[in-house]
C-alpha cells in the first residue's frame, strides 16, 4: 500500500512536490516502459521549447544533416540581436506525398449521384470516359487534363504528425528545403498537408498572407541563413509545374512502356521517360526510311 500511494503522488511531482521516484526506484522493466518518448524538438530551450511562452517560427529543412547546423547558427542570431522569437528547426526528410501505386477507382453499380436540388448530376462521368484511354494509369486522371491526385506516403505519416503539432503553435512557417525542382515542389507539398491540419487551421497567425514563406540558400553559412531568412519569397508555381509534370511523364512511361518490357525482354526492366521517347523518335524514323522508295529523276538546266 506504501508503495501503491508514492506511485499515485508522483502523479503530482509537477506541482512542485516531492517525487517518490527520487527514493524509490522501479524495476528496470518498468523505468524503461515509463520513459518520456523522444521528440522531435532539439535541446536547446533558447530556440526551439514548445513549452516556454515565448514565440517561435518554424523552419523546415528537407535533409536532417542540415538540421544541428542551420539550429546553430539560428540559435547564435537569437542570442545576439536579443529577438523576441525563436526557431525550431525539423526536417521533413524529403517528399511526404508521391502519386499512388494502384488505382482506387471503383465502377459505379448504384443510381447516378444527385445533386444540390435532388436532380441527378448531368456533369460529364470521368471514371467512365477514362475507360476510353487503353491504359489505367494509378493516380493521374486521363479524362480531366492529366490531373494528378495525391496521397501522403505512408512511412512519412508520423512526420506529418509531428510537422503539424509543431505549426500549431509557430507564428510562421519557413519552407527551406533545396533550391531546385523536388525542393520547391516538397516546399508546396509542405504547404498544403499543414494549411488543412484542423490543429493548425486555429491557429491565429494562419490567416496571414506570411505565415507561409519560402526561404532558399544555397550554402549554409551564418550569412547565407540570416540573408535567406530577411529575404523570404513564396513558393514558386513554375518550379512546381515543371516538377509535377516530370512525374506525370514519369508515370505515364513507366506504367504504359514497362509492362511491354517485362512481356518483351525481361521482368523487372523499367521504362524511362527520356529514353521511351527517344526511341519512339528512332522506330519512328526507321520506319520512314523503310518505307521510302527510290526513284530516279533528271534535272534540266
């Protein structure tokens, strides 16, 4: 029973009471099980403690080698300039979202879907006039302008939580994640998982037209970092078009060409979307040459 009330008071030893767990120690078994679990957080309470009252900005790097460095340096500029914000710095660890793999699109069985007024929908039926394609191809929507459909990669769900725990309470939002194609579309990725996070739609700062930023350096140094981060830009749509359209093709090559090399030549050969369309370029020019029939002919001068 001794025993049992130290364990019911420790509940309290955030109050400032004693804690049994400074006399009594529990089997190891149960020191381990009763470990607080490790977050994503670094140390230093100067930049990055969720806990403290004092006002913090969220930086998203892509790669996590570069989060100690770019905390540092934040860090050393917080102490120095004495300003009234901190940084917590994380890591997406790359893309969060991809196309999916296997098609969910489902044959409609039931009556035709109704709209607002009760009157049945007289909307064209894409799942029906994609049927028209000769392939399926998962994730791209062949009967509306190739639109794409994403889904969050399911080994990155436990970093989205923690992405979106950590955005809940920032004032700001820094996507710094590489200055190319990939980096900006992960950045717009980014964007888009945390704006429709419930968590953080209340948070007071997300209706400001800066509380997403686009922040891009091509070295980390302290100069670099602090120049990126008084120039903050928004996400740039060209980059993202360019990137998204790169993995449509992608798509479209490999879903379409690669089944044909596995019947063809060998299983497990994939079809690129550079190399499809130079060879389709060649087979189409040799037939061309096949087909050409000489004739002879004169010139008169």
């Amino acid at each position: 029973q001794t025993a049992k009330a130290f364990r019911s008071a420790s509940l309290f030893s955030r109050t400032g009471a004693l804690q049994p767990s400074l006399l009594f120690s529990a089997p190891p078994s149960r020191r381990r099980n009763s470990r607080r679990p490790r977050t994503s957080l670094p140390a230093s309470p100067q930049t990055t403690s969720r806990e403290s009252s004092r006002p913090y900005r969220l930086v998203i790097v892509e790669s996590p080698s570069k989060v100690k460095i770019i905390e540092k340096i934040l860090q050393d500029h917080v102490q120095q300039h004495n300003l009234p914000c901190d940084y917590v710095v994380t890591s997406c660890k790359g893309h969060i979202r991809n196309l999916p793999t296997k098609s969910d699109r489902k044959k409609r069985s039931g009556p035709p879907k109704k709209n607002k007024d009760g009157d049945e929908s007289t909307l064209p039926n894409t799942e029906t006039q994609s049927t028209s394609f000769p392939y399926e191809i998962p994730g791209i929507n062949l009967a509306n302008n190739y639109k794409p459909t994403y889904e969050i990669i399911p080994e990155k769900q436990i970093i989205v939580e923690e992405l979106c725990q950590l955005a809940e309470h920032a004032t700001q939002v820094l996507l710094a994640t590489d200055p190319d194609r990939e980096g900006e579309a992960m950045a717009w990725h980014l964007q888009e998982v945390i704006s429709q996070s419930p968590a953080v739609r209340k948070n007071p700062h997300v209706d400001l037209d800066s509380f997403y930023r686009r922040v891009s350096f091509t070295e980390i140094t302290h100069s670099a970092v602090i120049e990126a981060l008084e120039q903050k830009l928004d996400v740039n749509p060209a980059l993202v078009s360019a990137q998204e359209t790169r993995r449509i093709l992608d798509r479209l090559a490999g879903f379409t060409v690669s089944p044909l090399l596995w019947k063809k030549i060998a299983p497990g050969l994939s079809a690129g979307r550079v190399q499809s369309v130079g060879m389709a370029l060649i087979v189409q020019r040799e037939r061309e040459r096949l087909l050409f029939e000489p004739t002879s002919y004169a010139s008169l001068e």
